[in-house]
C-alpha cells in the first residue's frame, strides 16, 4: 500500500489538513466503513454519495487501504483516513478498522457516527458508552443474514438505524432486532447527462452484476434464453461483470447451445457500462432468495441506474426489487426461480416497444426521485435529528413516513 503510515497503521487523505478551517463550528461526523472508493461495490458507491453530500456536518471517513487509495483521497474534498490492510484476513482487517476508529475517535471528538456496516458496530457501541457519542448505523441485508447476532447487536447499540429496503427491514427484524428505530431511506442514482439511446444492431439484454453470488440468477437467465429465441430469434444478452461463477456460467450457455446469443465482456469502465446501458432495450437481473441463512438482494442500485437511462427492467418479485421495481409501471417482476416466467416477461418487452418505452419513461420519472442529492439529505436530516430532535419534520421535508422507500414512487 502507497503513503507513510502512522505507527496505528492509519494514513491520511490531504484533505484531513483543511478540513478544520472549512468546517469549524460545525458537528463533526466520524464515518466508519470498511467499504469505500476506490475499491467497487454497491456499499462503497453508497457511502461515497451519501457522505459527499452531507453540507451540515464536518466529516471525517475512516477505511480501509486498498490499490489506487493515495491517488483517489489526494483527489477526494473529504479528509479520509486508512488502516493498512494489505496481507491481513477480513477478521484481522475489522478488529484493526474498530481499534483506528476508537483511536480517530479519542482525537476527533465526534458528536456523531455513522456506522457504515455492521462490522464496526463495536467501535460505535465503545464511543456511545466511553464518549457519548450518538450514532447511526447501516443495514443493506446481506450482512444481516451472514451475522444475525451481530446485526441485532448493531441496532440495539444505535440510537438510530437505516434500511435500504423494507425487505432489509424484515430481515432485521428476523434476527431478532426491535425495528422502531429503524428509518427506510434507500440508495440512490447518479442521473446521466446523456440519455439518448444508441443503435443496437441486435435485440439486446442486459445484465450488471459481479459474478459472485449465484442468487443474481445468470442460470435462470441462461435456461430462459432458449424460450426467447424461439420468438426473437437474434436476441443478444450482455453480461457485464466477472468473478468465480464466470466459468460455470460460460460453461452452461456452451451446453445450452447459446454462444451465439452471449456475450461475456467481464468487468468494464463507467464509460462502457453507460454507453451498454445507453445501447441496450432492458435489463434483467432475477435476483431470487438464496435460501435459510442467507439474505439476497438488499435493494439492487443496477434497477435505478436502468432506470434513469429510460430502460424497463426484469427482476424478482422477492427481497430490495420489490422496493427498486414498480410492477407494471417501471419493470416486470416475476417469479426469479421461473426460467418461462422470465423468458415470457424478457420477450414481451423485445417484442412489444409502446410497453418497453412506457415502462423505461416512468421508470427514468421515478429515478429522479432517487438521486443522489436527495437520499444525502434524507440521511443528513436523520443524522442531525440525532443531535436535536425537535428538527424532524423540518429537516426531512415532509412527514416521517415519508422517509419510507415505499413512498418514493
């Protein structure tokens, strides 16, 4: 890892010098995560958005280092400060992550924490009893099915909790947590300043997702595409994305007889991510339950982000889609474990374009609704209820029940 480390492990972004001067008198908010750009990931996109927007608070991210840290932090308006990872286990990794953040802690004085995952839930519970430090914590979902006990842990010890989802929230619930602290705010979209679709030479699919976690249902995928073909004939599915399933994956579509209609590209830029999205007529992704013990798809930021380039979309009709998806006005949700039931709802959109323009419209209307400003003062009105409570109602901008992700249609 890149920078001079302090004798705690921790290096500091350049913005942690200034940081004072711009933001004096202010609160300050202490972000703990292990999940942060410029390593990928729904979490680490989430966290970067939400804590760039917060105007009111003077924050400060403690992470983990990853490859190209110094360059994006030299880069960052946010002081960031890192905990050397590199060559450690994930446990070591999180036990040296809460001991910097009890040390960042002791120095910074926070009024405030925000607990971006659950594996720093005890760094926050030690500054709430040692410092009285109010703090806020995270769900997404599938932390909470990998660590039930100490995702209960987490919501007790918060003064206040956010679920991404209502299917989020239920899993919660199931590990036994009590969920009247729980606030329902859920991720946000970066809107595109170029929506104009592109030429496609083919019917196309899309899906973006990593290769990873077998619930995202490229199998289901894969066994539905024959049924497509039998209707749309020259139908190409994109898959964008790579990891340990790829072989598998590749494997099936040779022995389904599908080659022709897959195109495996791995992982790609922002840039050819967007411009697939600009090409594309929808995404499918049928994210199904993975089964006892294991929590799927918290909410699905790729719903959104097809979303706001005006594309319909297929997902299952289980876990966060329910909340990303309005059936029937911005996609089609059905039965994920179903390989017809997704061939049926892929090849009426390929075939029926006044549907797939309806859905894609209404679905880009909703997304504005979703962007990332907005969910960060949602956030950032829930953080500074913490510290005065009367605020509430003025600071949300709307009663509390509009902090649902159910009311943001």
């Amino acid at each position: 890892m890149h920078g001079v480390s302090a004798s705690n492990g921790e290096r500091g972004g350049r913005g942690a010098s200034s940081s004072g001067a711009r933001h004096r008198g202010q609160p300050r908010l202490l972000v703990i995560t292990p999940d942060y750009p410029p390593a990928r990931g729904g979490i680490q996109l989430l966290v970067h958005r939400v804590v760039s927007g917060l105007e009111a608070f003077d924050a400060r991210v403690l992470t983990l280092d990853c490859p190209e840290a110094e360059r994006f932090d030299a880069d960052s308006a946010l002081p960031i400060r890192r905990v050397g990872a590199a060559g450690r286990s994930s446990l070591r990794e999180n036990l040296s992550l809460n001991g910097s953040a009890l040390l960042q802690a002791a120095r910074f004085r926070p009024h405030l924490t925000l607990s971006a995952h659950i594996v720093v839930s005890p760094a926050a519970a030690a500054m709430r009893r040692l410092l009285r430090t109010r703090t806020v914590q995270y769900f997404y979902a599938k932390e909470i099915g990998a660590r039930p006990r100490l995702a209960a842990f987490a919501a007790r010890q918060a003064h206040a909790s956010i679920a991404i989802s209502s299917y989020t929230e239920d899993l919660l619930e199931g590990a036994g947590a009590a969920t009247t602290g729980v606030r329902l705010i859920p991720p946000g979209v970066d809107l595109p300043s170029d929506t104009a679709p592109l030429a496609s030479v083919r019917p196309t699919l899309l899906t973006i997702s990593r290769l990873a976690d077998p619930y995202k249902g490229h199998d289901v995928l894969i066994r539905s595409l024959a049924q497509v073909r039998s209707r749309v004939p020259d139908v190409e599915w994109i898959v964008i994305g790579d990891g340990p399933l790829r072989g598998g994956l590749e494997e099936l579509a040779r022995s389904c007889g599908l080659l022709e209609s897959v195109r495996f590209v791995g992982a790609v830029s922002d840039e050819q991510r967007d411009e697939w999205l600009r090409r594309t007529d929808l995404l499918a992704m049928p994210s199904r339950l993975p089964g006892a013990g294991r929590a799927g798809e918290g909410f699905g930021i790729v719903y959104l982000e097809a979303a706001a380039y005006g594309k319909p979309v297929v997902a299952g009709n289980v876990a966060g889609a329910v909340d990303a998806v309005v059936d029937g006005e911005t996609g089609l949700l059905v039965d994920p474990t179903d390989p017809a039931a997704v061939a049926g709802a892929i090849t009426e959109l390929l075939l029926d374009r006044e549907l797939a323009a309806r859905l894609g419209g209404a679905g880009a209307l909703r997304a504005k609704s979703f962007a990332w400003p907005l969910i960060a003062q949602r956030v950032e009105a829930l953080l500074l209820e913490q510290l005065d409570p009367s605020r509430r109602v003025d600071l949300a901008g709307a009663a509390p029940q509009a902090d649902s992700a159910r009311a943001v249609t």
